[in-house]
C-alpha cells in the first residue's frame, strides 16, 4: 500500500479514475460545487506541497501568487479589454515571474527566517490589491467576468468540475513527471540537507529557484479559476489566512505527497461544510480534528496511513 501512495504516476491514475467516477455518484448539483472547490485548492496544494514537501522550502506567503491569478482574470478583462483566458495565461506568468525575481534572494534564507520573509511578500500582495482601488475595487473587490473561449462561455459547477478536475489531474502528472526526474531527486536532497546536496554538486540556489517558481505558478492557475468561478474577487482571496489555509491542506495531507495535497484541500473544503449542524461549536470542531490528526498521525493523513497498512 505504502509503496503504491509513493509512487507518482499511480496516484495520478488513481486521482484520474475518481475524477471520471464522482460525477456519476453525486446525488445534487450542490456536491459538484463542493468537489469543483476541493479540486481548485488542491491545485494550489500540490505546486505549494512541492516547495515545502520536496524542497523542504517553507512558504506563508503563498496567497500572494493565488491572488495574483485571481486578480489578472479580473482586471484583464475590466480594464485592459483582455480575453479572461489570456488573462489567466497572463496572471500566471506575471506570478512565475515575481517569484523568480524575489526568490533568488528570499530563498537565501533558512527556516523562521524564509518563512517571515515569505509572509512579507504575501502581506505586501495583498496590501496592494487593497489600495490600488481604481483598478482592484479596494476592500470591497471586484466582479470578474465569466471566462470566455473562442465565444463559449464557461459556467455553472458542472462545467467547473471538469475544468478544475482535469487541471488537477495533468498538474499532478507534471508534478509526478517533476517528482521522478532529476530535478525531483535534487529537490529531495536539498530537502534532506542543503550543505550534502551542496557538496554532491547540486546547484542549491538554483533548484530551490524552480520549485517557487512552479509553486507559484500552480498557485496563480488555481486563483485564477476559484475568481472565475465564484464571479467576484476580494483582498481576501490574497489574505494571510488563505496562506495558512494552504499550508494546513499541505501538512494534513502529508507533505512530500501527491495524494496527501488532494486529501488535505479535501478535508478543510469538506469539513467546515459538514460541521454546520454543530453551529456555533463548528470552530471548536474543526480545530479539534485538526489537533487530533496531528497527534495520531504526524506525518499527514496518507503518509501515515500508508506506514501503517504496509506495517500490517
């Protein structure tokens, strides 16, 4: 069993069987809404499981590039009379791009010090998107147009699914084809220690580089689609929050795994959905599976589990 969660490509034939399937199962519309969000986070999930899980580079900042997306698919077609489609093509590259022009010297540093300096560039983000009003709509934020390709509109939860569900399913087959390259085993190395990977002859800066630029990449892409799906944009889709919210789907799930990413967004998309009925305890709830997760399982939900089954 362990051996079939580390193996990349299954995982991504795995997520590719339950993609296909879910549509067939769910009883309303309503669930397909559910399972639209839960495959649009988990886009962001993975990119960011592989700076953290493979890479061992930590980042709280990661909203900023999610908002990045949101707000492009917003303001292309607001104000710049761009197609939502180039503007999300756009929003992804201009998130790549600040993520290579900051990385370099942000990544130089280690452990509190990288998060910190991630959790400025992330509330800087979101700070301009709050004052920039003429073009961002300031706190209140902005509707976005509903995306457009080649004169078919794309909407409602159905098509959503589909759209998010499949993008989940290839970024997970780019991650698996990352995972087991090259560049996948130097990211491993570095993981395990920076100054042996060092002296092995990886080019540290370099592959620390990469693995941000695609996180923030996947993070822009998956912003891009929560905007164009809900219809409007906020500074909150930037926020401090929704980079914790990240992480938390990222270290549940199981950091360093594929699968772990999409069980992770799963749960903390689904959960608050179920604990409604304790209303005003749903808080406490939530918080409480979470700590108990933590402590019976430390290495995330499917790392752990697996270990455990192969033990048996």
């Amino acid at each position: 069993m362990r051996r079939f969660f580390d193996s990349p490509y299954a995982v991504v034939v795995l997520l590719a069987v339950i993609v296909a399937v879910l549509p067939l199962v769910l009883p309303s519309v309503y669930y397909l809404r559910v399972a639209a969000l839960v495959a649009i986070f988990a886009i962001a999930v993975v990119g960011l499981n592989l700076l953290m899980g493979f890479a061992g580079q930590v980042s709280l900042g990661h909203a900023g590039f999610f908002g990045i997306g949101a707000y492009a698919v917003a303001i292309g077609p607001t104000h710049l009379g761009i197609p939502s489609w180039a503007a999300l093509i756009i929003g992804a590259a201009a998130a790549g791009l600040m993520a290579f022009l900051v990385g370099r010297p942000i990544l130089r540093l280690r452990g509190h010090y990288l998060a910190v300096a991630t959790l400025g560039l992330g509330l800087l983000i979101a700070l301009v998107f709050t004052n920039e009003s003429a073009w961002t709509g300031g706190p209140d934020g902005m509707p976005v147009p509903r995306l457009e390709v080649f004169g078919f509109r794309v909407f409602g939860p159905r098509m959503w699914y589909w759209i998010a569900g499949i993008t989940l399913v290839i970024g997970a087959w780019i991650a698996a084809n990352l995972i087991a390259s090259p560049t996948g085993r130097a990211l491993r190395a570095i993981h395990d220690s920076e100054t042996a990977a060092r002296v092995l002859g990886v080019d540290v800066a370099r592959y620390k580089l990469i693995a941000f630029v695609i996180s923030a990449v996947y993070a822009a892409i998956a912003g891009a689609y929560l905007a164009l799906f809900d219809g409007l944009v906020t500074p909150i889709t930037a926020g401090f929050l929704r980079s914790i919210e990240f992480v938390t789907m990222a270290v549940l799930g199981g950091l360093g795994s594929i699968f772990g990413s999409i069980v992770g967004a799963a749960l903390l998309v689904l959960l608050p959905q179920v604990l409604t009925v304790l209303h005003e305890y749903e808080h406490i709830a939530l918080g409480l599976i979470m700590m108990l997760v933590m402590i019976f399982l430390p290495s995330g939900i499917v790392p752990a589990l697996a270990a455990r089954l192969t033990r048996r």
